[in-house]
C-alpha cells in the first residue's frame, strides 16, 4: 500500500514541479516561495480549523491533529530549517535553468537518499537495486553533456552548484521525516501544519532582511495564480508521502526512488509547455533514469 502513496506523491510532486517553474519565471523568488508555502499552510489550516469545531467528525476522517510536546516542536523546526534551505537553492536554480535539467538533478536525491538509508537505518539494497542506483547516477551525468549544448557549464554555472546543494538538504529532510514520522509517532497533518508555520517564520525574517526594505524588489514580483496552486499540491504530495512513512514496513530508499517518477511529467509535459531545448535527447537519460527506479522498486 505505502508504494501506491509514493506513487500518488508523485503525480502531486509532477505538476507541482510545473507550476513552480510557472511562478517563478521573470519573478522574484523569495516573495513567490513565502507565498507557495503560505498557500500550502493556509490550505491545511482549513483542516486544523475544522478539527477543532468538528473534533468527532474530523477524527471519524482521519484529519486529528495531534497535542505536541516542546521538545518536537524544535524537531520540527529543525526540518523547516532543512527545507527553506533547500527550497531557496532550488527556487534560485529554478528561476535561471531549464527545468529539463532542474528536475532531472533534483532526481539525484534518491542517490543521498540510499546511502543514508544504509548508513543509518541499516536498509539493505539488493544486487538489482545497486544496478538500479548507479544507472540513475549514470543517467543525470548524461544530462549534464546535454546541458552544455544549452549553454550552462555544469563545472562553471553556480546555478547548478545550487540545485544540487537543495537536493542534498532535500534528501536530508527525506531522511529526517522516517524519524519524525515513525520514532516521534507524528501523523501526516500534525507535520505538516507545524512544519509550514515555522518555514514561514524563517522565511518572514529572510523576507525582512532581502526583500521588505527594497521597493523595486517589491514591485518586481508578480502575484501569479501558479503560487497558490504549487502550495496546494505540495501539501498534497506530503500528505501521501507521509502517510506511506507511516507504514513500519516502508522503506524510504525505494519511497524516495517511487518519487522521483514524477520526472515524467516534468521533463515530457514541462519541455513542450515552456518549449524547452533537446527535448528527445532528454528522453534517453530520462529512460535511463526510469529505468533504475524501475529495479530499484520491483527487484524485491
């Protein structure tokens, strides 16, 4: 059941990837990050405020938040740390790469995500799983030949060296959910709803720092209907993604490796919707790419 949810995160994560590329075109990336996440706090407020009118009902639904001692409250801090970090990098490098060669980057986080699957809770991949992970690794260093002819020098470009430090701290955090989830026994919405109020208190006091006290900046960003929607389907993806966690029996190398089938989308749809260059020479590592989550998810 819990390779279905990652599955279902995936197609949420797919076209959130699109719409994110969407709002932070020719915008200004801090204002449309504080305001994605906003949207996405926001949306599970709605729930957290029904749960408490309709505790019975919401119960009934699944949708409890659960009462949380201080000391979790700075776990979750911890995480929201983790993840304005890695939002802002990847935000930045969204804003100034194709997201033919975002997305696929970004699919390198199953390969942190593996080793520290190993390393720290003893997850034991398989020969076709190995087979699997150094063809996906393969495969993304294929992308970057294909980059270059776009004009972005993966050695040179700090673009590039943004992503791929947003895709370390993302699988962090990936890695950081399993002990939130299943040691600390948080539910999916207690996560979430926690997690996006402190991400934006630290991305207000950013904010405060690099974008309130400049008026062109202010005048710069464009309010886009893409923002509200990146929210909402990130909260929806983490909603699945966190209640596949919940599963004892979830391994969260191959969860990781599930979720990076949302390149799919991204790179087939997103190349024709923003008409991106070397499309079919895309193709090939993206087979690549799927290929290796294939074996990673079907070789037990």
């Amino acid at each position: 059941m819990w390779m279905y949810l990652g599955l279902l995160a995936a197609l949420f994560l797919g076209l959130h990837n699109l719409c994110k590329k969407h709002a932070v075109q020719g915008n200004e990336v801090f204002p449309v990050l504080l305001g994605t996440v906003s949207s996405g706090f926001l949306f599970i407020a709605s729930f957290y405020c029904w749960s408490l009118y309709q505790p019975e009902y919401a119960l009934a639904n699944g949708y409890n938040f659960q009462y949380i001692p201080w000391q979790t409250h700075g776990f979750i801090f911890i995480k929201s740390a983790i993840m304005a970090s890695s939002w802002i990098l990847a935000y930045q490098a969204l804003k100034h790469l194709p997201i033919t060669i975002v997305t696929p980057i970004r699919s390198a986080g199953p390969f942190f995500t593996f080793i520290g699957a190993i390393l720290i809770y003893q997850e034991k991949p398989n020969t076709l799983q190995w087979i699997g992970f150094f063809l996906i690794i393969f495969s993304v260093m294929l992308y970057s030949k294909i980059g270059k002819k776009e004009g972005i020098n993966f050695k040179r470009n700090k673009w590039i060296f943004a992503i791929i430090g947003a895709t370390f701290l993302g699988a962090s955090s990936g890695l950081y959910d399993k002990f939130l989830i299943q040691n600390l026994s948080l539910n999916p919405q207690t996560l979430q709803f926690w997690f996006c109020l402190y991400t934006i208190l630290i991305l207000l006091v950013i904010l405060t720092i690099t974008w309130f006290p400049y008026a062109e900046k202010r005048q710069a960003f464009k309010f886009r209907w893409s923002i509200v929607a990146v929210g909402v389907l990130l909260q929806a993806a983490d909603y699945f993604y966190f209640k596949a966690l919940q599963d004892p029996d979830a391994l969260i190398m191959l969860l990781s490796a599930i979720k990076r089938s949302q390149i799919l989308i991204a790179v087939v749809v997103g190349g024709l919707v923003f008409k991106e260059q070397n499309k079919r020479k895309k193709l090939v590592p993206l087979a690549g790419i799927m290929i290796g989550v294939f074996l990673i998810l079907y070789s037990n």
